[in-house]
C-alpha cells in the first residue's frame, strides 16, 4: 500500500543558463515559473545566469512548462526536453 501511495507522484527538473540573445551575457536574478500537473515553484537564475529548477507533479508526470521573465527582456515560454540536457535559454531585449 505505501508503494502505491509514494508512485503517484513524480519529481521533474531542468538545469540551465539564461544568456542575452545578443551579447551572450548572463542574465542573473531572472524569474523561473515551473508548471506541473497545477503546482507552480519559483526559481531565480545565479550571478552567472545558471537556474536549477524542479517540481512534483500528478501521476503521468507530464514535462514541466515554465517562463522566464527578466527585467528589460522579453518574457520567454519553453517546455523541458525529453532528454535531461541542460538548457541555454536566450532573452531578448525589449523594444
């Protein structure tokens, strides 16, 4: 019976950098917003624009959805690949 109750959730990460798209320059204190299964976690990226993000979620254990918003960029929307690399997410300067 414990099995049963401890398999019906499961625990996603992403690892990754956030860079500016032009200058390749890490954004630090970006905002992470993970989504799983309706729980919702939030993250910030280091100094050297590097993020470890992770969630639990619902039974299927589906991938995470998350948006990056930083202060001057462009918000951006990603979902986490289906093998465990780490991600390089590029920003864009606001108009």
């Amino acid at each position: 019976m414990i099995f049963l109750m401890t398999s019906c959730s499961c625990l996603r990460a992403i690892t990754g950098m956030i860079l500016d798209s032009e200058t390749q320059q890490p954004i630090s204190s970006a905002k992470i917003s993970v989504v799983n299964q309706g729980f919702e976690r939030h993250f910030e990226s280091d100094s050297l624009g590097y993020f470890n993000a992770y969630i639990s979620g619902g039974p299927r254990c589906p991938r995470i959805k998350a948006t990056v918003e930083a202060q001057g960029y462009q918000t951006a929307t990603f979902r986490e690949p289906k093998k465990r690399d780490t991600l390089t997410i590029f920003l864009e300067k606001e108009n």
